[in-house]
C-alpha cells in the first residue's frame, strides 16, 4: 500500500530529525559536573543549577563566618574611670583586675553554662569568659534539689590570680581562714540577650557583701544611652567609631550598685527596665573577627574575572566597610558614599543624606572625577564609574526600596556593602539584583541566610546545618573557595550543554541529509548501519565528549547565555551546509564514476570474485528495500566521518574546560572510530560487509572518498575555529569584556591584551555598537551622563509624589 508506505517512511524520518537520545546527552554533562562538584566537596541538591552558575556575575557574601572566622578573639580593653579611658589593654587577665567591676562584668554577664563539663553558650560570650581565665561551677542536680532550686551559678577566679593571703595563726580556725580566702561571685538572674534591645544584663552578689550588683553589655551606643551621663567619656564616639572603622567588633560594659533592700525574692520579680538603668559605664571590649586566609585570594580571583563581590551582613557598618576593604573588595582608592535615609515623619517626606565613610579629603578626588566623566563621549572606560561604592544599612535599605524605588536600582549598581541586613532584607537585596538582569551566586552559612540562599541563581552554603536545606549548594570546605570552584565548573557544564546540543542537532541533520539522498533513489541506511551508528558512533561520543573538566582558572568571559546566540547558530548553520554539501557531492559524483552502473548481487566493479558471497543474501529483502548499492555505501562512509568531525570541532576546550586531548576517554574512542572506519574501508572485511549491508567499490573511489572526508574536516575546522572563534565569538563576548560595570578591572593580561587587539581589528566589521541588553548596563550608561550622579556628601535627596514619566525623587543642595 503506497499511503501505508508514505506514512511509515515520514514518521522515520521524523524520529531521525528529533533524536530521542537527545535528553539524556544533554544530562550527561550536569551528572559528571555534579560529580566533578563532590569530588571538591560541594554537594547539589539541585542539578539544573549547575549550568546556571556558569552565568553567575555577582556573588553576594555574608561576612561572619564566611569572609572572616567564625569566631572572635579579645583584642583588648578599654575601661573607664572617673569618666575618662584609660589606655587600652590587651588583656584583662592581670592580677590587679581581677576584683574590679569590669572582671567582674566579663566574668558574670553571659550565658554560659555547663554540658558534659564543658562550658557551652555563645561564642562571643565563650570568648569573653576565657579572657578573664576564672572558672565557672553550676550546682548539681542534688544540690538544686535540696535547696528548692535557688543555688546559683557560681564563677570564681583561679587562686593563682588572687593576692596573696596572709599567713594564718595557729590558733585561728582554718574554715574561717579558707572562706575569708575565698573571692566568689553567685549569678543571681540573669535577663537574657535580646537582639531587639541589643543588651544583656545580670543581678549578682559577690561573697560576704550584702549588697547585689548588676552588669549589662551590649551594644556601645545603647549600653551608653543607659548610663550616667558623667560616667561616659566625652570622647565616647569618637574612640567608638575608632575601633569600627580598623573592623573590630566593641562591646560595652556597665555597673550598677542595687540597694540593701532588694533581697534574692525581690530580684526575681523585678522588671529589667528597672535594673537597665542608672548605670555607671565601665568601658569597652573590642573583639577581633579575622578574616580567613582563602579570602583575599579568592576574591582577587573574582575580580579578575569581572565578577563583582558584594557583602551582606548583620554587623555594624564601619566594621563591615573595613572587612571589605581589609578583603580587597573595596579597592584602597576607592570612595565609599554611605546612604542614610530617613521615614516620612511630622509631615515631611522620606529622604536620603549622603556621607563619605572615609576622610573628606577624599571628596575632592571624587569630584575631580565626575568632571572627567563627562568630557568622555562613550562608555568604555569603566575605571571611572568604579571610583565609587555605596553602603547601608538594612534599615536604610528598606526605606529606599518603599519611598526611592527607581533609585534602588541604581544604588545596587554600586552598592558594596549592606550591613545590619535582615533575612528578608537580604532576600530583598537578591531579587533587586536579579531585576536588574545580574547573575547572582549568594554565600553564607547562617539561618539568617536561608532566604537569599534559596532566591539566588547559585546560593552556596558553608555551614551543613540550617542554611544546607534551604541552599542548592552545600561545600565541605568551610571558606569561599568553593564559589569559584562552582563557577567554574557550571561554565564547563554550559559549555558542556552547548557542545552536546551542537552534536546531537547536527547527527540527526546528517543523518537526514543521507536518508533523503538515498530516499531520491528509492533507497535508504540499512537497520544495522543504523545501529552502528547510533550505538557505536553517537553514543559512545556523546557520552564521553561530556567529560571534559573545567578550565584550572576563571577567564574574564563568559559563556553565551542561551542557544539562541549568534555565534551558536552561525555554528549550527555552518557545518550543517558543509554536511549537505559534502554528502551531495559524494552522492552525485559517484553516478559520474565510468564503473558505475545500477549494483545488482552480480556486481564485480572490485574485479574480485566472490568478494561477497551475496548469493547467500535474502534477495526478496534486498530487492524490497534497496539497501545495497553504491550511493549508500558512499554516503555511509561519508556520513560516518562527518560525525566525527563535528563532534571533535564541537569539542571546545579553552577558556572554559580542558582541552580535548585530555579528555582520555573520548580521544581513545574516537582513535578508535577513526581507525576502525579506515580499516573497513581500505581493508574491507567480508564479515564486517555483510553485517553492514556494504557493497564493494574500486580502490580508487575509496581514494576519492578519503580525499572527499579530509576536504571536509579542513573546511569544518577552518570555518568553527578562525571564522567562529576569532569573529564572531569574540564579538558575542565584548559584552562582558566593555560592560562590566560596577567591577573594578584587575591589571591586564597578556590574553587580555590579545583579546582587546583582536576586536580592534575586528571593529570594522561592527561600526555600530550594539545595546547593551542587560538592565545594569542601559542603567551605567544613563548614569554615565547624569551631572548629579553620584551624589555628593552635601546633597540631601529627597522623596516627592511621582509625577508621569518622570522621577519620583529631586536632589536639594543646600546653599
């Protein structure tokens, strides 16, 4: 039946155009990058990720336990008397302290308490105690049950640190002796920290006083604001904002003497407001939050590769400001504006001031700059826009995002640091960031990060706890080494992903071409021919053309976004053209050949005799089908080296995987395919013939096919790698390389330097500069000719009804 025929050859060829195979090669690169990420310590829960991270531009950090250590070291003190500081000391574990109210204050006002005999508790409140050197005693179960629960916890200095005692009389009673000895200091109640009020205090009672007394730490400004005015130095803020900026953490201390009158019952109901007050200020700790030593490094390696590093943090700002200047974060010559905004009150409209965080001396720089800016006609030289970042608080953050909307957008353009962040700030902060079109990896290890983790392109989690459930990405490895290591291997996966598709389209393509050829002449591949080159060919490329690892460094490019690019497609294209072109010339020119004639099983144009035994064939099958002849044994030789070729062209190593030949796997299989295709055809095997449905041609169109085959690959290799690679590719890439806004350039490189050479003399082929397509870049070059941008530390900016197409804040200058 014709129709019946019509229907059943169509459907063939439409399962020949659409490779099933086709979703699992395209998962075979993600499975061994994910494999690749384990080896490296980075578990994924979410493989479809990995291809995502090969796009990622912008990583934001958290800092506590992610840039810097975990913990915190006491750097030193500086107490208080008669409302001035004395010198700071570096520690407090000195004999003629240690019965002074600020020993005390360390020593009592915590949270600590015993599990398994060891001390357990926060670790800032760890640090603390340790720094004293004394020792802390909980009453066991039976004495708690003897006594109705009402012994305290106990700390006590070693006896070592106490003043020698005078020697005892015979006569005295040694008891009396050893309690008079004794300097211990019962916790009476404790009011726990709360992060609302940013303190935490205690009531206590020393041994043999009759009076309590109660300590309070917390946060500088606050513990201050509980004082006695003449207790705190007149110098307060500015040895505060001393400490901050070099990026120490201060805690404050203060003390109070209770009244006789207040017995252990009383202190138990009392109201903290009535004990956090009144206070007399006994000075600072100043904690020291490291940074990790893979830090630097890691962040100068993103740097490099115009990646752009922001920090989001819960800590105070300067602190923050400095951490990421101490990282390289914020360069040294670089201005940081801080953006105080403030909510609508008392009729007035929200509005942002604008400070430097660094020296005024600086605003003259900055101004100097801006004025260069806007001689420029064009935007290409990113070092001027990079002078600045922007800092703020998360508290500043949401201001702006409810009453500044479309200034958000530009401040994340440069905004560097974003400290006192809320989780749901940061979550915030991370959609921002998408909204302008960045890629952004998100780095933390907090329960505070959970959010942002989630919401990033690539969140990556350093802690294997909270965090680790909510992040696709969990690393081992507890610093940022993992984030480049992530990157780089989610290119390797993309470009995996491309290189894969590139093949699998363009099997399925010459295969077509050879069905239809064949289809002309009544004809088609054979069902083992098929087989051969489904299973022997296809599959095993396929899946070891994926293994290549990823590229030892991050490059300063990236890979093209998607598969609808230019470079990809002229990629398709081409060798689809080069196929068609080489299979009809094979196609054509062998019906040119003086031997050929229509093949029949009597066909001897080898002049060998009993070459095939083709009296032993199926006649009926092969007169049905029409598999033996000439121009399918052409087309099969042909074809079946195209694969090979695309595949090895399509095989791109450099910058983002290794090279090819170090991909053993698939060079040994397809020397093997090379080799195994020469010998059949140069050396035809009567077995291998029959298996294959091939018929015997002379050796001097096997010449001929060789030469076809070679003509081939030189002119598929010319065309991918000088035409594709020096055109075209690196055109599609000068959009990372002249748009890396907001990312300060690292010293050039000598591949740098060729890459940049190679574009000016390609200009000429683009005299036109494309648009930039992503948010972030069409925001840069509005900003690039905005005279009030950024704006200056006199400048107020101020909120207003939103107008139809306009703005809907006005920057006032005050005269």
């Amino acid at each position: 039946n014709p129709v019946k025929t019509i229907i059943i050859e169509s459907l063939d060829i439409i399962t020949i155009t659409v490779p099933p195979a086709l979703p699992a090669a395209m998962t075979a690169g993600i499975v061994y990058a994910q494999r690749r990420l384990k080896q490296l310590g980075i578990f994924c829960i979410s493989p479809q990720r990995i291809n995502i991270c090969g796009q990622i531009n912008l990583v934001c950090f958290d800092k506590t336990g992610t840039l810097t250590e975990d913990g915190l070291d006491l750097w030193g003190v500086q107490r208080v008397e008669s409302g001035r500081f004395h010198l700071s000391e570096e520690s407090a574990h000195k004999e003629n302290l240690v019965k002074s109210q600020f020993v005390a204050c360390m020593a009592t006002c915590h949270s600590l308490t015993k599990i398994e005999g060891q001390l357990s508790g926060d670790p800032l409140d760890l640090k603390m105690f340790e720094a004293t050197g004394w020792i802390l005693e909980e009453a066991t179960e039976e004495e708690t049950a003897l006594h109705n629960r009402i012994m305290p916890t106990v700390v006590r200095p070693p006896k070592q640190l106490l003043p020698s005692q005078p020697d005892v009389s015979a006569d005295q009673d040694m008891e009396l002796a050893e309690l008079s000895s004794l300097y211990e200091i019962g916790i009476v109640r404790q009011f726990p920290f709360s992060s609302a009020l940013q303190r935490m205090s205690v009531v206590s009672r020393t041994l043999g006083q009759k009076c309590m007394d109660a300590y309070m730490k917390g946060a500088p400004e606050v513990v201050a604001s509980l004082c006695k005015t003449e207790t705190v130095p007149e110098d307060f803020s500015e040895v505060l904002e001393r400490y901050t900026k070099q990026g120490f953490r201060v805690i404050a201390v203060a003390h109070r003497r209770l009244g006789s009158k207040l017995n252990w019952h009383k202190v138990q109901n009392i109201n903290r407001d009535n004990i956090e007050a009144n206070m007399e200020f006994l000075g600072l700790i100043i904690m020291q939050n490291k940074l990790k030593a893979e830090t630097p490094g890691v962040l100068q390696d993103l740097r490099r590769a115009n990646i752009r590093t922001v920090m989001v943090t819960g800590d105070n700002m300067l602190t923050a400001i400095s951490v990421a200047r101490d990282c390289g974060m914020i360069p040294p010559e670089d201005t940081v504006i801080i953006a105080d905004a403030l909510p609508p009150h008392d009729g007035q409209t929200a509005k942002i001031t604008w400070r430097y965080a660094d020296k005024p001396s600086r605003k003259t720089q900055l101004e100097e700059i801006n004025i260069s800016l806007e001689d420029e006609d064009h935007v290409e030289e990113p070092t001027t826009q990079e002078m600045y970042h922007f800092a703020m608080n998360g508290k500043s953050f949401s201001i702006i995002a409810e009453h500044f909307p479309d200034m958000l957008q530009k401040l994340v353009l440069h905004g560097t640091v974003f400290a006192r962040m809320a989780p749901d700030q940061k979550t915030l902060l991370i959609e921002t960031l998408q909204g302008v079109d960045y890629f952004v990896g998100m780095c933390g290890d907090g329960a505070n990060d959970c959010g942002a983790l989630k919401r990033a392109h690539g969140g990556i989690s350093l802690s294997e706890l909270e965090a680790s459930v909510a992040s696709p990405f969990t690393s081992r490895t507890p610093n940022i080494s993992c984030v480049p290591n992530l990157i780089r291997e989610g290119r390797a996966a993309l470009i995996t992903s491309f290189c894969v598709f590139k093949f699998m389209a363009l099997y399925s393509i010459i295969q077509y071409i050879s069905v239809i050829l064949l289809y002309s002449i009544f004809s088609n591949l054979g069902d083992f021919q098929f087989l051969f080159i489904d299973i022997g060919i296809i599959l095993l490329i396929v899946f070891t053309m994926s293994l290549n690892p990823a590229w030892k460094e991050l490059v300063s490019r990236r890979p093209p976004s998607g598969l609808i690019s230019g470079p990809l497609l002229f990629s398709v294209l081409t060798q689809i053209l080069i196929c068609l072109g080489f299979q009809t010339i094979t196609f054509l020119w062998v019906k040119r050949q003086p031997w050929y004639e229509v093949w029949t099983p009597d066909t001897d144009v080898c002049n060998q005799s009993g070459h095939l035994n083709v009296s032993d064939l199926n006649d009926t099958e092969m007169d049905e089908h029409n598999i033996q002849n000439f121009e399918n044994t052409s087309l099969f030789y042909v074809s079946s080296f195209q694969y090979l070729i695309v595949a090895i062209i399509f095989s791109k190593g450099k910058p983002f995987r290794q090279p090819s030949y170090k991909n053993y796997p698939f060079v040994l299989s397809a020397v093997s395919l090379y080799f195994f295709l020469l010998f059949i055809m140069f050396y035809p095997v009567e077995g291998i013939d029959h298996f294959l449905e091939i018929v015997c041609v002379p050796f001097e169109w096997r010449i001929r096919l060789f030469l076809i085959i070679v003509v081939n690959a030189a002119v598929s290799v010319l065309v991918e790698t000088f035409i594709l690679d020096i055109v075209l590719w690196k055109l599609a890439f000068s959009r990372d390389k002249q748009a890396n806004y907001g990312v300060t350039p690292a010293a050039p490189t000598p591949q740098g330097a060729t890459d940049l050479q190679a574009d000016k003399c390609l200009s000429w082929l683009c005299p036109r500069r494309m648009m930039a397509k992503a948010r972030y870049m069409h925001l840069a070059q509005e900003l690039s000719v905005d005279p009030y941008w950024p704006p200056k530390p006199t400048t107020t900016t101020e909120a207003k009804p939103r107008p139809e197409n306009s703005c809907a804040y006005e920057i006032i200058i005050p005269s």
